[in-house]
C-alpha cells in the first residue's frame, strides 16, 4: 500500500505493509502550498510515483484539514495551503494512480497509529506543532463526528488564551497560546525578543523571563486541556505529540503539573505520555485507517 503525509511544508510517502507498518523508506519533498491545491496534489502523485511498487493495491492519505472520510475531500482548511478547501482528494489521487483511496485528517491519523502503538481500547492524542489537532480513537476508529471535524482539540476554549486570536477566526482557543505560532505570539506580545523566529529557540533562553513565561503558559493551557478531554471522555491515555513536545522540561513541568491539577479524582489513573511521533506516526495512521476501510 502507498501512503503519504500531506503538510504545509512537506509531503512525506512510503508503502505500508498489510499490518499498517512501513516496507520503505520515507520519501519527503516540499509542499508547493502557495501555489494551490492542483500543484500539491500533483506533487503528491509524483512523490508516490516515486515509491511505487507493482504489488500496492491501494493508498491511504494523512493531511491537514477536516476532511470527510467518506468521500476523501477536504472540507476545510487553514491558509496553510491555498485552495485547498473543497478538494476531492482521494477522487483525484486515484485517478492518477488508478488505485482506490482513502483520506484521514492528520490528528486523527496520529491518534489511530498511537492508539495501536498503546495497544489501548480509547486514546485522546493532543497533536501540538504550528497548529493543535488532534482525535478520540475507540476502538481503533477516530470518531469524526457529524460534521467530519472531531478532534479538533485546539478549538477547544483555554482561560490563558482569553482575547487571543486563533487562526479559525474565533478567539480564546487553545490553539492560540499552546501550539507553535500561538507560543512565540504570545512571547513577542509580552516583551520578547523580536529577533526569535522560532517557538523551539524559546528552550534554549532560560535567562530570558518572557521565554519561560511563554512556555509555561503554554505548557499549563495544554495540560489542563489534556485533562479536561479525559474527565469528559474517560480514555485509557491521553497521548501528547508533535514539534511542541520538544520545547524543554519548562513546558513539560507546566503540562504535568496542570495535567495533574486538573483531572477529578476518577480519572486521577489516567496516564499522560509525552510521545515522540513524527511522519512515520502519521503515514501508519493513514495506512491503518486505509486497511480498516478495505476490510470486508
């Protein structure tokens, strides 16, 4: 099976095995995102192409977006990638390649391979790099909901994002102080070094107040969530993921101690882990949910 991880920066492909684990190496290439949705689609067939294989029969897609898993179309989309709300994904991969399909959102990707990983019957996985998705995995299905956009966790409201812009266009969302761009945001806003490009310099500045502030706001705001999505869902684990977790043990000492502050005494047993998911979490995700789709 080919799979392929569609991000703003980067298109990651490789083939899967019938057990949803990668046979090849991982293929990358840039994401041509200001040039519209056509130009990234193409650039996925070709990256697929590229890896090949007489024997793949079918294709699973990981991508940014909410996405109706039906049809493999993308519903909706941030500016990351211009156009690309509205794209019959799967339709017009597979017309390319001649091969059947299937489409997943990225957070519930991540969520569907770390929940195998876990061996767990329901994870919440928290997916924090430029943006904040995520997924409510039960029994290895991400549930989706009515309108094709459950797990997105990042929308969900955050006391210390409280008057933030979030890129939806909606205020005081989680994503706006816990992911990537809302970190540095928030650490320009309160008396920063204008010359960070990057919330990940941020670690490396322990001299620096409004650094450490950003993170651990930051870093509270995400585990307070975390554990807010496990006294309302009741998972086995909640499992936090992407480019945020390497922001240091700053960040990582606010999740905890939030995390821990804010569960109610029933789910007090309910494990956080820290996981380190990449391209590779994401592909076997969009390759499980593929093989859960072709299952008779």
């Amino acid at each position: 099976m080919l799979v392929a991880d569609i991000g703003g920066t980067k298109i990651a492909v490789a083939r899967a095995g019938d057990d949803g684990e990668l046979c090849s190496d991982v293929v990358s290439v840039p994401t041509p995102a200001s040039r519209g949705a056509a130009a990234v689609v193409a650039a996925t067939v070709t990256a697929l192409q590229q890896v090949r294989a007489p024997d793949d029969t079918a294709f699973g897609i990981a991508t940014a977006g909410v996405v109706d898993t039906a049809t493999g179309t993308v519903l909706g989309a941030t500016s990351s990638i211009a156009g690309w709300a509205g794209t019959p994904l799967a339709a017009q991969v597979g017309q390319a390649l001649g091969l059947p399909g299937w489409v997943v959102g990225d957070g519930n990707a991540f969520g569907t391979a770390l929940a195998a990983e876990h061996g767990a019957r329901s994870l919440v996985a928290l997916v924090a790099g430029t943006g904040i998705g995520g997924s409510l995995v039960v029994d290895g299905v991400p549930l989706t909901g009515a309108h094709h956009a459950g797990g997105h966790f990042g929308h969900v409201v955050a006391a210390e994002a409280h008057g933030l812009p979030c890129p939806c266009g909606a205020t005081g969302h989680l994503e706006a102080v816990a992911s990537g761009h809302g970190i540095l945001a928030w650490y320009r806003a309160n008396g920063g070094d204008p010359g960070v490009v990057s919330a990940h310099e941020l670690s490396r500045r322990p001299d620096d107040a409004a650094a450490v502030a950003a993170l651990t706001t930051a870093g509270a705001a995400l585990g307070a969530a975390a554990a807010s999505l496990a006294n309302a869902l009741d998972p086995e684990i909640v499992a936090v993921c992407g480019s945020v977790t390497r922001a240091g043990a700053v960040w990582e000492t606010a999740l905890r101690g939030a995390y821990a502050d804010t569960l109610m005494p029933a789910s007090a047993g309910t494990p956080v882990v820290i996981a380190d998911a990449g391209p590779r979490t994401a592909l076997r995700g969009a390759a499980l949910h593929a093989l859960g789709r072709m299952a008779p």
